[in-house]
C-alpha cells in the first residue's frame, strides 16, 4: 500500500507552527512530533490544538503501518504518568489493556478521551491457552495437555462468554483473539481429534459473537498456521505473530515466514515483542540474546520487506515500562512510530 502524504503529520505541524509562535518548538518538532505538552498547549492555543487533533484523527484514517501496544493497567491508585494511557503517544492507533476487567471510571474516562479527541482503539486480548490452562489446573492436569472437549467445551463456553462481555460492559472497540495452537504432524488420533474440537469450538464462538456485533473489530496474534480453518483472519484487521520470545532479529524473519500460509491473508501481517519489564533484575524480558533492546530491534526490523511480504502492523506488549527512559518518555516507542511510519519524525 502507499502511504498517503496528505496527512503527513510533520507537514501539518510545521505549517501551522509558520502560523502560530509557539515557544517550547521542541516539543512540537522531536522524535515522534505528534506529541505535544498537550494541558500547556490546549491552554495557551486552544484553536491550534483542536486543528491539530483534527489532522491526527486523520492520520489514524490514513494508510500507514498500524502501531499496538500492550498497557499493564493493574494500578488503580496511579502514582505515575506512566500508568495513565492518555500519556502514551499520539500516534499510537491501538492500545491494548492487558487487566480489561474491572475498570475504574477514570480508566473509562481516559478511554472515552483517547477514543474521542485521538482516534485511538481500545481493546483487549482474550488467550485461549490462558483459558485451556485455568481449565487444567482446575482439574490438576499437565498445563500442556489436551482436555477432553466434551467436558471443556463447556468450561470453555463460561470462560469466553464472561471474557466476550466485557467488550460491551466497557465499551471496548474490540478484542484481539490470541491463539497459538500447534502443529498437528504427529498428534496421535485421539490427540487430534480433542484438539480440533477444542478450536473449533474457541473459533465458532469468537465467529458467532462477531455477527452479533460487527461494529467491534477484531485482531488476531499468535501462529495463524496452526489454525484448522482460518477463515477468521479475513475479518481480522491485523495478523499478529508473535515475536515475545525471539531472541534475534533473524528469529522474527523467521516466525513470519512460518506464518505465511495459503490461505491466509498476506496484506495484514504484524509482528508483536516485548517491553521490558522493571522488576526482572536479569535484563531477560523484552532484550535480545545480545543485550540490544526488542523494541529497537523490532524498529530496524519491520520497515523491510521479507519474501513479499510488508509488516502492516507493530506491537509492544507492556508498554508502559517504556515510559522511564533517559531519553524521552516512550523513546523507544516512538522510535518505532517513526521507523514504520517515517512521515511521521
């Protein structure tokens, strides 16, 4: 797709600051410029930051690269701008809540005012691994093993019910659908067939709920070919594979070439890694085998074309952590705002 230079968020900002003398100009010009001191700004020249707002929700409509990130809302009493989601990025199209129930009403609020003045999506992602393990764990069996479907269909049915609901109760724009699955070459018989009727099942309810409410839109992350049937994906605005555990650049190259099946639709492909995590004392989480930063690598790796294939989306998954940087709050995360998007600097 190409990417459409009407909207050129940098061109937008810089014509009006020719209007408007504004007087911290860094604020307006740096890494990621659709950023602002927004309560400074909105206060001083309320009229050029509507236009600004403005011209960004045009840029969300706009063909670019479609920029996820993961949000740790766990913190009900915020002490930091860090757990506040109306501090992340302009620019981000998505965001993700990683704790999608019991949300307080400055969350909602918050939501209702990225959604509104930012065009930005609120989802959250329903794990069908999660929900198989809670389920073996209740039965005290192996975390990995396949249950008998006729009993977990219907623990299932309670679980994805109870997650489905809350895209309504919250009013979530959607839902991201995580399934990894697994290769099904040397499933024994009996093996293959719990596992079949355990997805299919997991996929003709996520289906179903989606007819009942097309206005949600849905994602996918995980390994799309593991799925039997993945028809579900033609509806999906972004494939995700899931990159978490890679430990090289050369690892991401290649779960997407895994992923590229027939069937599949090839235009919507997106890559997921791992923010750091502040509590891991060994510098594991969300760092490649060489010690440089998933975030960054991820920002060197998506702009280039692998086998045909374009990276239409990018992910971060607990985001957050990426708001204490030396640098910059969010550095790293407009770093990759602006390789993927480089209209965007």
């Amino acid at each position: 797709m190409k990417r459409n230079k009407k909207h050129t968020i940098f061109g937008i900002l810089f014509s009006m600051l020719t209007i408007a003398v504004i007087t911290s100009c860094s604020d307006w010009t740096d890494v990621e410029s659709v950023d602002l001191d927004q309560a400074n700004i909105a206060n001083k020249n309320p009229e050029l930051y509507a236009k600004y707002l403005n011209n960004l929700r045009e840029y969300k409509k706009s063909d670019h690269t479609l920029v996820y990130v993961w949000f740790d809302n766990s913190e009900k009493t915020p002490f930091t701008r860090a757990q506040h989601i109306i501090d992340l990025p302009d620019s981000v199209d998505i965001v993700g809540m990683i704790h999608p129930d019991n949300l307080t009403d400055w969350e909602l609020k918050e939501m209702a005012k990225i959604r509104t003045d930012k065009a930005t999506k609120v989802i959250y992602s329903i794990d069908f691994e999660s929900i198989k393990a809670a389920y073996n764990t209740k039965l005290e069996l192996a975390t990995e093993e396949e249950p008998v479907s006729e009993s977990f269909v219907s623990f299932l049915i309670d679980s994805l019910g109870y997650s489905l609901s809350l895209a309504n109760k919250y009013d979530y724009d959607g839902i991201c659908i995580t399934y990894a699955g697994k290769s099904r070459l040397h499933m024994r018989p009996d093996e293959l067939k719990e596992y079949t009727a355990n997805e299919t099942a997991f996929i003709n309810m996520v289906t179903d709920w989606h007819k009942r409410n097309p206005q949600k839109m849905i994602s996918y992350e995980g390994k799309p070919q593991n799925l039997i049937d993945p028809s579900l994906l033609d509806d999906c605005l972004s494939i995700l594979i899931s990159g978490k555990e890679a430990t090289n650049a050369n690892a991401l190259t290649y779960n997407l070439q895994l992923a590229v099946k027939e069937n599949i639709p090839e235009d919507r492909y997106g890559m997921v890694v791992m923010a750091t995590d502040l509590n891991d004392p060994n510098k594991k989480i969300g760092y490649f085998a060489d010690g440089s930063l998933a975030i960054k690598g991820l920002a060197d790796w998506a702009p280039i074309a692998y086998g045909g294939i374009t990276v239409k989306a990018v992910g971060i998954y607990n985001v957050s952590t990426d708001y204490h940087t030396s640098a910059q709050d969010y550095f790293y995360t407009r770093e990759l705002i602006s390789s993927v998007n480089p209209s965007v600097k």
